[in-house]
C-alpha cells in the first residue's frame, strides 16, 4: 500500500466541538425524533455525550459529535470496522449503531460550530480501564489479547478512506514528533522528549520497510477496553475512531503504552499483554525490534500533542487531565535502553536469544593460582544471621580471603546478591549485578599489547576491535596501565554498545542487560558465570507431590531463606511476611539455630529413651500454665495434638460424643478431622461429620446469626445443645473450640461465653478442650494463652505451631487425672513428639519469648497495628472490620457493610497484589474475605507500617 503524502496541518489544530446540551437535545429531537437527556463524557478531539431517552434512567446510547475535520467516509469506515470485529468475534462486545424510529441515528447536523456529524452508538455497560489506578498481570493478558483478536479481525478489511492521515498513525509518528516538538514552549520538555525518541528513531528506521500494513483500531487502550461489572477482565472494545491501515504490531504498541501510566506499572508489566497479542498474531523478527521504538514513539506524541491540545483549547478537562499520565507513559516507556526491553520481550515470547558479545582480545590478568569466587546469593553461609542487612558484608568476606593468601577474590556479575539488598521495596529491586568485582593481593600491570585508555570519569577502558570492557573504583594516583591491589574494582563488559549500565538490574531485565554488555569474567581469565535459566522447582513440585497438597500463590516465588519478619527470594528480594504465625520467634533465630545444631552433634532419638530435654522442656511449658495443668503429652502438630486432646476426653469419660463450634479448623488427623467444619478446607463438612460430633453455632459477633449484644445468646444455645445430648441419655465427652475463633479471622469470643459452656459440659460429666494451637504463646499480646482472655481453666490444652518456631512441635497439657484415665485405651507413643531435637527447639523458643519480651511486642505493635487497620475502614467500604488482639488480627472485607456480603474475589487479589509490593498475605475464613494477618513476634512497629502503607495502596489505587 502507498504511504499517502502527510499533511499533518490538515489535522493539527483540531478543537472539540463544543455544542451546548440545549442545542445537543434539539438537534437530536429535529434529527432524529426522540426526547433526550445527555450527559457529556470526555474525549480529546470530538465531544461525546451519553444520551437517554427523555425520563428514563437507562441509557438509548453514546451520541459521538465528530471532529469537524474527519470524512463522511472516514466516519463509514470506523462504523463499517466496528460491524466487521463484532461479527468476526461474537464474544467481544463491540458498539453498533442504535436504530430509531426514523432509522439509524446517523446523521450530519448543522449547528452553531458548522457542520458536524452526529451518530449514536450503543452503550456498553461496565468500566473502562483508565479509572483502575492498577492493573493485575491478568488484566493486562486480557488487553493484549483483545487487541491481538481485533487486529486477526480486521486483517483482511479494506476501505477506501485507508488513505486518510492521522497523527496517530505510528508510521507518521517521527514526522509528527518533528512538527510539534519545535512548538514544545517548555525547553525541559523538549530535551526529555528528545533524548527518548532519538534512539527509538534509528532502530525503527532499520526495519520499517519490512513491516507489514493492515487496517487496525489502534487505539485499543485503558481507555477504550472495558470490563463488566463484577468482573475485572475486560471484554468489550469501543470508539473506532482511529481506524486506519498502518504497520500491524502498532495495534499492540498503542495496548502496551496505555498500561504504562498504572500504578507500579514498568516495562515488564506490558509482557503479559505482549505474550498474549503474540499468542493470536504472531510478532515477526522486525515487528519484535520495532515494538517498543513504537512504544516510546506512542507515549512522546501523547505528550506533545495533549499538550499541544491544552494550548489551543484550554478548556478542554479531558486532554488536560490526561497531561501527567501522558508524561509517565513516556517515561516508563524510556525507562530502560531498547535494546534491553527489546532482548527481554523476545525471551518473553520464548525467540531464539542473541548470543552475548565475547571478549576476543588478550587476558588481563596473569595466571592467579588462587582465586576466592564468593556467593553472596540468598542461601550463602556469608549471608547467615542477618549479615546480608550489612552493606560491608561482601566487601569483608573478600579482604577475609586476601588475608587467607588468595591471589584474588571474585564477587561475579550475573548472578544475584542478596547482602545489602534493601528489606522493603514496593517493587523487585536491583539485586544482579552487571559487573564483576574484583579484589587483588598484589597489583597487575595490564599486558602491553591490551589498547588500554583512562576515560574523562577516571574509567579504564580496554578495547579489542569492537568490544571493550570497562574497569571502575581505580583510585587517583594508581600508576596508568595498573590494577591496584585490596579495592574493589568493578570490570564490566566486554559491550560493543556505547550504553551506560547501572551497577544493579532487576531479575527480570538482568538477561537481557547481559545479553548487551556481555561477561567480563573470560577477559579476565576466569570462568563465565552460569547462564540463568527458568526456574522450574514449581513445576517439579507440582508433578511429584499430590495436588492437594497446595501451595500459596498460582505462581509464588521461590522463598529460599527468612530472618526475622522477613522472606527472601532466589532472586535477593526480600518479602515482609504478615502470615507466618507458625514462625513465632522469627524465621532463623540464632538462639534456635544454635540449640537445634547442638542437640543434633548429641543426639535426636525417639521419646522413650531417658533424657534430660523432654523433661525439661515439660516443666517450662506447664510453668506458663495454672497449676492444675501439669501434665504433658508431646506430640509432632497442632493436628495431632487435638486428636489426643479429644481421645483423651473420650478416654477419661468412656463417652464418645464431643461437641465442637461450627465453621472451626483444628487438624486433618481422623479425629481432628472430624471436629473441623469449615467449609473453606471442606466444602463438605457438615454433612460428612460423623455421628459422634455434634456442633454448636459459630459464635461470631460480626457475622454470625446473633451479631452485637445479641452474641451474648451464643452461649446459652451452645449450653442447651449439650443439654439436650444429655436428656438423650448420650452426654458428651467434651467440648472443645479455639479459644479466639482462628478460622474467622481471630475473632474474639462473646464475653463469657466459655465460662458458661464449660459449666454446662462439666455438669454433665464432660470436660473442656481449649485449641490454642494458634493463639497460645503470647500471640494475643495482652494474654499469653487464649483462655486467660476468657477468664476460664479448661481441662485440656492442645498447643502447636508458635511453640515449634517451625520445628514440628505440639503438646497437650492437662490434669493428671485425665492424663492417667487414658491408660484405660492402652499406652501413648509418639517416636518424635518430644525428642530430643524438639524439645531444646522448644525450649529456646519459649525463652525467646520471655527473654526477648515478645509477648509485650505483640500487644504494642499489634495495637498499632490495629490502630492503623482501623483507620483504613473510614476511608474504604471494603474493609468491613478489624478482628483480634496482638498479632492475632483479622481484616474482613466485605462489598456491603449492610448486608456483609463477602468479598473473596477481591480479598485474594488484594493479597496477591500485595506480593508485587512485597508482602506475603493470605486469606482465611469461610469465605476466604479475612486477611489472616498473623506475622512472627518479633514483628517491628516500622514492618507494621509498611504492611499498612501497602495495604492503603492497594486500597486506593486497585488490585
């Protein structure tokens, strides 16, 4: 097709029609013979209005006033290219022309402002994308796959206006830009705009003539998609208005530039949506290349010509308002080099990689007969006990290794460094290093047929035909030619690119910065480093182990190592966990580390034996309890400890009937199976328990069946079931429940409400089971067991998870009596419950707990952190209400604080959006609507804040 002469004044100066609503409902009424109301929308170059029949609350549809500028044929073409994707892909909603009394409501109007073309289309219901401050990675496949059918659409449609010039047309984009970025009044704006469109001009140059034409949208953006309501994925495309033939992947790079002004939005964020555009319409070769020079062009004429648009209508709201998102689309668009996006969209798109360049000039170092390579990745011993926190911690281990006679020590480029990478970081932070570090004993004079040359900025530059690698961090004075001995010297190449690299990359853009600047290590005379490759552990996991064996996260990242609140990845990002109750002390205590080390050069056998531990640690944990509890049962989970808890109450009242709360989970175990009615781990539960258990109402006072002061009959219900068991001449054996409702969230019980269950099931000859396999320990804050929050004694305590620090551990505590009736079902035997590992593992985290005052940690920053939860209810009508004590909290969502609708859709994106800003946060409850926000006690009140930093984001910008 030929290119037609552009004439871009023709189309420049483009004012919105501005017609007022009087003389909008007259024409429309004389055109078109119906009554309307109208309401304007925003639009940059026409004026569109959503219009409904006089009185009536539903939509007749978009009446769009077309820019005086454009054909009649231009305007049959855009409806023509609607009809022919609404036909061609029945499951996108498309708008078509709505039909009246007189026909299609198309037609050319005669106003005040000249004559202008009116015409109706229908109103598609749902949101667009522009409104959503954030968009999920599925959200943005979804946009790349509707652009991708849109474009498989309209792949073979013709139409004579295909002639017409659009500055939108990206195959005018550099014409364009040269036009307008002399009228650019602000000097700032045009150095930025500038020096982004340079480098994109030359490679699009390269390839243009090879890229294939077709008719498009071209303007399938944020704010042209919509989704239905209650459903975040959008399948319906609007305004044609900028239908044309152009080179066909400009379809996906208008897509992609609208992702890039959303929250936290980057460059990588648009790979889904390229993933997806590619799966439909595959990208060629010089597609891939011109992408994303297109995508750079595509945010640099957003923002010359809105602004270019605000100057010669000042009144125009909607081209004014999109002025700062226009200013970020081009900067993220800028924000990393070309070629590296671009070597990163093929690797996304599984194309074959370019080969990194080689260093093929001499080695510059001598034979070094020693040579120290450190790993300062997530799992090496070089970063134990929270020595990756210190920023000097590489640069010791390396002068450690020259005082131990290495000739030199090597720190390599490629692969990720944990030590000193930052604890809290909303997005992945750079954590790959682009240059080798290089530390020596002894100086070395470079060899003299190496091309060796300082830089202005004090860089040694050595050059091989067109490779070169750089060396930095050469002191002033260092003799020329000369590698000083004891500093750490950065060796970065062997590039042939002119392109400023940082010292860190992200993991995600790491290979391809690679694939640019290449390996300095073989230009030393050393080996490579390992290429990366896809991880592919979850995969494995996945085959081998038994699906519902689940796993958090569709695709969590690979935790490999935690210290205190935090989680690291195999990539060096450092993720802030809020749901690691079973980590009670703190991922990787030294003092827990230290037992559980020194037991194991001792001895860890099965609990028969006679050893001092098992005793020992006995007695610590009936000390934190009444008196009257002072015997110990261990075991290895909070599952079996409520089976034995159970067992025990059947054992030492013959009866086999136990009473439990509704929508509870004590364990997968038969016995604690059977007492577990939470639908959420069994969708099943109540009608598969067995005829022994018998439940009672969950007693919760926000959403149960009595809310508020009406909670307080939770109780006496409770009571009359127990009751009622034992009229049937079949009293039960026990009761037993969470002494703070986990599964709901950490839901406080009524006040009094153990007090009287427990009167009425020990009336009847029963006894009291308390599970405190989640709260016990201090976690409450205010209460070292649950219990003490009720002002009761039950007669069994089952305790796990806290008590372990992560060491399978669990324990029952009860009266001896009890203890002692159990004998009448044999004996009791646990092979690990109890060993000798597991009990000093115990044993050092209860005195973490005491000594380090975890239990007063917990109520100061859980009440802080309660405080600001609380806080985020009054701005959002998600945040139904905050549940708990300590670091036991609960944050319900819900869609009506009326009905209290539950809102488990949005509660699991939130936390997975979460993730992205580095917090690890999972759901809970029945209805999977409660973040179950239960971090180690060590949790500090400036990690508490974060969490509620983040979850504020998420709140107001979307998930």
């Amino acid at each position: 097709m030929t290119v037609p002469t552009f004439d871009y004044f023709a189309q420049v100066e483009l004012p919105t029609p501005t017609l007022g609503l009087d003389e909008v409902r007259r024409l429309f009424a004389s055109t078109f013979g119906i009554e309307v109301d109208a309401t304007s929308l925003g639009s940059q170059q026409d004026q569109n209005f959503r219009v409904f029949r006089a009185g009536e609350s539903e939509p007749l549809g978009v009446l769009k006033l077309s820019n005086p500028a454009f054909s009649e044929s231009e305007i049959e073409m855009q409806d023509e290219a609607a009809a022919v994707v609404a036909d061609r892909q029945p499951t996108l909603r498309i708008p078509r022309i709505v039909v009246g009394p007189r026909g299609p409501l198309s037609a050319w109007w005669e106003s005040s402002q000249g004559r202008i073309h009116a015409r109706v289309i229908e109103n598609i219901a749902g949101s667009t994308l522009m409104g959503s401050g954030y968009l999920s990675p599925s959200v943005v496949a979804r946009m790349g796959e509707v652009s991708g059918r849109v474009s498989v659409s309209l792949a073979d449609y013709v139409h004579p206006a295909f002639s017409r010039v659009l500055q939108w047309d990206l195959r005018h984009a550099t014409r364009v830009i040269d036009i307008l970025l002399p009228l650019e009044p602000d000097a700032a704006v045009r150095e930025e705009v500038d020096r982004a469109v340079r480098p994109a001009r030359s490679i699009l140059q390269s390839v243009s003539e090879r890229l294939p034409v077709q008719a498009g949208h071209f303007d399938v953006t944020d704010d042209n998609i919509l989704h239905p309501h209650g459903d975040p994925l959008p399948d319906a495309v609007i305004d044609f208005g900028d239908v044309t033939a152009s080179w066909a992947v400009g379809e996906i790079a208008v897509t992609v530039s609208s992702v890039l002004h959303h929250d936290g939005a980057s460059p990588v964020s648009a790979l889904p949506a390229i993933r997806a555009f590619h799966a439909l319409r595959p990208l060629s070769d010089e597609e891939v290349t011109a992408l994303w020079p297109l995508v750079v062009l595509r945010g640099a004429i957003l923002v010359l010509s809105g602004r270019q648009q605000v100057r010669l209508d000042e009144e125009n709201t909607y081209a004014g308002d999109a002025l700062d998102r226009e200013f970020d689309v081009l900067r993220q668009a800028a924000s990393v080099p070309l070629e590296v996006i671009t070597h990163t969209i093929r690797r996304a798109l599984g194309l074959p990689a370019a080969a990194e360049p080689a260093w093929d000039g001499s080695v510059l170092l001598p034979a070094l007969a020693d040579v120290v390579t450190l790993d300062a990745g997530t799992v090496s011993e070089l970063n134990d006990d929270g020595a990756w926190l210190q920023a000097d911690t590489i640069d010791r281990a390396a002068h450690a290794a020259l005082a131990g006679g290495a000739d030199a020590v090597v720190l390599p480029a490629w692969l990720p460094v944990l030590s000193g990478a930052p604890r809290r970081t909303l997005t992945p932070p750079a954590t790959i290093p682009t240059a080798l570090t290089l530390w020596l004993a002894e100086a070395v004079t470079l060899p003299e047929g190496a091309d060796a040359a300082a830089s202005a900025d004090g860089t040694l530059v050595i050059r091989s035909g067109d490779r070169r690698v750089s060396i930095t961090g050469i002191p002033a004075g260092t003799p020329e030619r000369t590698l000083p001995a004891g500093v750490a010297l950065r060796v970065r190449g062997p590039r042939a690119a002119d392109l400023d690299a940082p010292e860190r990359v992200t993991a995600s853009l790491a290979p391809a910065w690679r694939t640019v600047l290449g390996d300095p290590a073989p230009a030393l005379g050393l080996p490579s480093a390992p290429a990366g490759h896809d991880d592919d552990v979850l995969d494995r996991r996945e085959r081998v182990l038994a699906e519902v064996q689940e796993h958090y996260y569709a695709r969590p990242p690979r935790i490999e190592r935690g210290w205190r609140e935090y989680l690291v990845d195999v990539d060096g990002r450092v993720y802030l966990d809020m749901v690691n109750n079973v980590a009670s002390v703190g991922h990787a205590h030294p003092k827990v580390a230290a037992a559980a080390s020194r037991q194991l050069r001792l001895l860890n056998t099965n609990s028969r034996f006679n050893y001092g531990a098992i005793t020992e640690y006995a007695e610590k944990i009936a000390a934190t309890l009444p008196d009257e509890l002072d015997t110990v049962f261990f075991v290895n989970s909070g599952s079996e400890a409520t089976d034995l808890a159970i067992r025990l109450a059947m054992a030492s009242t013959g009866r086999p009937d136990i009473v439990a709360m509704r929508e509870a989970y004590h364990g997968w175990t038969y016995a604690s199976d059977a007492v577990s009615t939470s639908i959420a781990d069994n969708p099943n539960a109540l009608g598969s328990r067995p005829a022994w258990v018998h439940t009672v109402d969950a007693a919760n006072s926000y959403r149960g069946i009595h809310r508020g002061d009406d909670a307080a009959k939770y109780a006496a219900e409770a009571a009359a079931v127990i009751d009622r068991l034992a009229a049937q001449g079949r009293p039960a054996g026990g009761f037993i429940c969470e002494t703070f409702f986990g599964n709901a969230g950490g839901v406080a019980l009524p006040e009094d409400y153990l007090s009287e269950v427990y009167r009425t099931v020990r009336a009847h000859g029963g006894i009291a089971i308390a599970d405190e396999v989640q709260v016990g320990f201090g976690r409450l804050g205010e209460w070292f067991w649950g219990f003490q929050q009720q002002g009761v004694l039950p007669d069994v305590v089952a305790v796990a998870k806290s008590i372990g620090g992560g060491q399978p551990i669990g324990a029952v505590i009860t009266r001896k009596e009890i203890a002692d009736r159990y004998r009448t079902q044999g004996y009791f035997f646990s092979s690990t419950g109890g060993s000798p590992v597991s009990s000093v593992i115990g044993m050092a985290v209860l005195d973490v707990i005491q000594q380090e005052q975890l239990q007063e940690n917990a109520r100061l920053v859980g009440a802080h952190l309660k405080a600001r939860l609380q806080e985020l209810g009054d701005r959002h009508p998600i945040v139904g209400t905050v549940h708990g004590s300590g670091l036991y909290l609960g944050l319900e969502f819900v869609r009506d604080r009326e009905t209290l609708e539950p809102a488990p859709d949005e509660t699991a994106a939130i936390c997975d959006r979460l993730l992205e800003l580095g917090v690890v946060m999972q759901p809970t409850g029945d209805f999977q609507n409660v973040l179950k926000i239960k971090p180690p006690l060590c949790v500090t009140q400036e990690s508490a804040d974060y969490f509620a930093d983040a979850l504020e984001r998420v709140l107001s910008t979307g998930w």
